[in-house]
C-alpha cells in the first residue's frame, strides 16, 4: 500500500498511535520510527493477490496451530516506536492468540508491493521485519511483474531468491508450498482468468 505523509508529522508514542488508529477509523496508519504515517489504497491487483496469499496460508495451515492474518492485524515491534502493517503475516506462536491490538512473535510476512512503496517496502521495512527475531521468512510481491522476493533467515544472515512464472516457492518454517501462478490468480497477470 502507498505511504503519504499527512498531518501527523510529530513523533509519538505507541500509546499515542493505537489512540490515532481509534480517532481516524476511516484511514490505516503505520508507525516507524515513533512517526505515524497514513496508508492509502492498493490497486484491484494488489487486493488480490493479497486475498489469494492469505486463502493460500489459511488453508495450508489449517490443521497447524498457525494462523494467517492480514492487513488489518498490526506487528508490534519490541521497540515500542515501530508498528507496522503487512499485507500478510503468519503467527504459531501461542502468545499471538489472544492479541487485541497487535501481535508480536509473526515467523513469516508478505508484503505486496505498489509501484509508490516498492523502495519503502524493500528499504527499512525489510530492515525492521529482518530485526524481528521469530520472522524465518519475508515474500515481497510485485504487482508491476510476475516476480516473488524470498527473504530467508539463516543462521547469522539472509538469503534472497526470485521466482516467477511457473516456479513454486517453498517456505521450510511452515512446511509449505505454493506456485507463485497461484498467488497471481485472477489478476491482470493471469492469462486463464482473462480469457473466460
């Protein structure tokens, strides 16, 4: 989703933010570095490839103790000046069942990138995400090209790949599989879906 500056520009608390988050239902937020910064709307294409990444997750994992959220669950970071909101989060930690207004202890994230925040996504988010200690994985999806990003934790790094087209993508923390032509069904990438 694209980022705007608007006029919360002063640096906050999290206190501070969840009470932002309750006075403005109508806009989403996100808070990095103690600053709030107002989400605008993604394309018809990312909303579906947003649906399809969490219709994917939710029924792989349906009989693991794991749960696929989206965007409308906030990650709460240790720090207490950073809470953001992925497009889809995966938690299996028990601590995250309970959660009112975020969770905490997520072991995968997916963001869909629009062309506005590509560089935002990829930049300090990626950073913030990779700092968080249970993430394994992190999938950047661009809605520009058929191309998948795979950030996976190693023991003292990361590694990246890329996929598309017809490759599949496996995520060894989950024990899951998916193609990435299944993450774009039914969006202007898919070929099938437009010929009907």
């Amino acid at each position: 989703m694209a980022i705007q500056h608007g006029e919360h520009q002063g640096k906050i608390s999290l206190e501070e933010f969840f009470a932002l988050l309750e006075s403005d239902p109508e806009h989403r937020y996100e808070l990095i570095d103690g600053y709030p910064s107002m989400m605008t709307r993604g394309s018809p294409d990312h909303s579906i490839i947003g649906a399809n990444m969490n219709r994917i997750l939710g029924e792989q994992l349906r009989q693991r103790p794991c749960i696929a959220y989206n965007s409308d669950v906030y990650i709460e970071l240790a720090d207490k000046a950073n809470c953001l909101c992925p497009d889809t989060s995966v938690s299996c930690d028990r601590r995250d069942r309970r959660a009112t207004r975020a969770i905490h202890y997520p072991c995968l994230i997916a963001e869909v990138l629009s062309p506005g925040t590509k560089a935002h996504d990829r930049g300090i988010k990626a950073d913030l995400y990779q700092n968080i200690p249970t993430v394994q994985e992190i999938l950047f999806i661009d809605t520009q090209v058929m191309r998948i990003q795979l950030y996976q934790r190693e023991t003292d790094y990361w590694t990246m790949r890329s996929f598309t087209h017809n490759d599949t993508i496996e995520l060894p923390s989950l024990g899951i599989h998916f193609s990435v032509a299944e993450v774009y069904e039914k969006t202007t990438f898919d070929d099938s879906f437009a010929e009907e």
